[in-house]
C-alpha cells in the first residue's frame, strides 16, 4: 500500500461482534445456504525456477512456503487487475 491505514486495527480486533453494526446486511437465510456452493480455484502442478535465496527464505518461514508463493502470486496479480480495471 502506498498509504498508511489510519484504521485503529487494536480497537478493531478488540470490539467485540455485539458492538458490530451490521444492519445494512441482509440475512442470509435458508435457501442462500441450501444453494451455496463451495468454490476452490484449481490448483496446476508447474516447474517454477527461483532464485535460491528467495526459496531459501520462503522455506525459513515454515511448512507451506508453496501456499506463500501462490498467495504472493495471487496478491501481485490482483493488485495488476485492479489497476487495468481503474485506467
């Protein structure tokens, strides 16, 4: 982000849910659920070649640097959508 969040996130992660207002939410009631349906993007196997000392830290970090690797990918394109859709 290019600006700092003035969001107090302490306070926010403090509130509890009761003081949440949430009165411009519809309820989703039985038949939103009775419909829903989970989606998981699909996952493809690839060859992916990286530097060593990037794959050397991702794995520093613990179990699933895979997952970190795809969620880095998935941030930077969102972040490239987001701007062509804002041109």
């Amino acid at each position: 982000m290019s600006k700092a969040s003035k969001t107090d996130w302490k306070r926010l992660s403090d509130m509890p849910d009761s003081d949440i207002d949430m009165s411009d939410i519809d309820e989703l009631g039985d038949d939103f659920f009775n419909h829903a349906e989970l989606r998981m993007p699909a996952k493809k196997s690839v060859t992916l070649r990286l530097d060593e000392d990037v794959l050397t830290f991702l794995k520093s970090e613990g179990q699933g640097y895979q997952t970190r690797i795809n969620k880095l990918l998935r941030n930077y394109m969102d972040v490239q959508l987001h701007r062509a859709n804002h041109k």
